[in-house]
C-alpha cells in the first residue's frame, strides 16, 4: 500500500486510551493531514507487515509519515507537530533522550487498560468521520 501522500495513524482499536488520543487529533487536525486505521483492522495488518512492525514490542500507536514509521514518544511527538494550536511546539521535547521519553511512554502503554479501560470490539466512525478512516 502506498502510503506517501498520507500521514497514517495506526492504533490499538480495543483501548480506550488509543480510541480517547484518536478523537483527540480529530478534533485538532484542521488541515484534514491525518488518516487512521485500527491494529486490528485489514488494512492495520497490511500496513503492519508492509513496514515489518513488531506489535509484541509496539502495541498502542504507531505513526507512519512520508514511507517512515514511528513508534512510542516519537508518534506522539510528530503527531503534535501536525496538530493544530500551541501543540506543534511539544516537538521540542524531541530533544529530551529517546530512551528516558520512551520509559515514560512504556509505562503508560503497559497500564493503559488497567487506568482506561478496554473495548470488546474496535471503535466504528460516525458518517461523518468515515473519510478520515482508511
């Protein structure tokens, strides 16, 4: 799949934190960048393999811009350098060392259902969303 003229957010379709961070861009992403599509979906699968992702080390959200894919603090951070607002200048944090930035992440997406709660089934868009969703 072809993937150079989006900028693609994979994420765990199941978690509540995931499906809260998804609406969350939605609603700041006033230029229409990003498309997004669930772990769990056929296309999250093809995308998963294509970019040879290792889902037992990165589970939550995965970010995919320009052929390059991102994964932990690194997807946060270059998801809010696209955001509308004051957002963009969290990319900054891009300077903090990846490994303390990811220790962080990691222990928030170890206990995120715990702390947020887990779906029985993937979140379905409304109509008017459905364009946003590959």
């Amino acid at each position: 799949m072809k993937t150079e003229n989006h900028k693609i957010i994979l994420f765990d379709g199941v978690c509540n934190l995931c499906n809260g961070a998804v609406t969350f861009i939605i609603k700041r992403d006033k230029r229409n960048v990003f498309k997004f599509a669930a772990l769990q979906s056929e296309i999250g699968r093809e995308l998963i393999s294509q970019f040879k992702i290792d889902t037992s080390k990165v589970d939550s959200i995965i970010f995919i811009e320009d052929e390059k894919q991102y994964d932990k603090s690194s997807t946060a951070l270059h998801i809010a350098k696209h955001l509308s607002g004051a957002y963009p200048l969290l990319f900054g944090f891009m300077v903090v060392p990846k490994f303390i930035r990811d220790a962080v992440y990691r222990y928030i997406a170890k206990n995120r259902y715990r702390w947020f709660g887990k779906r029985e089934s993937c979140m379905v868009p409304t109509g008017e969303l459905r364009g946003k969703f590959l």
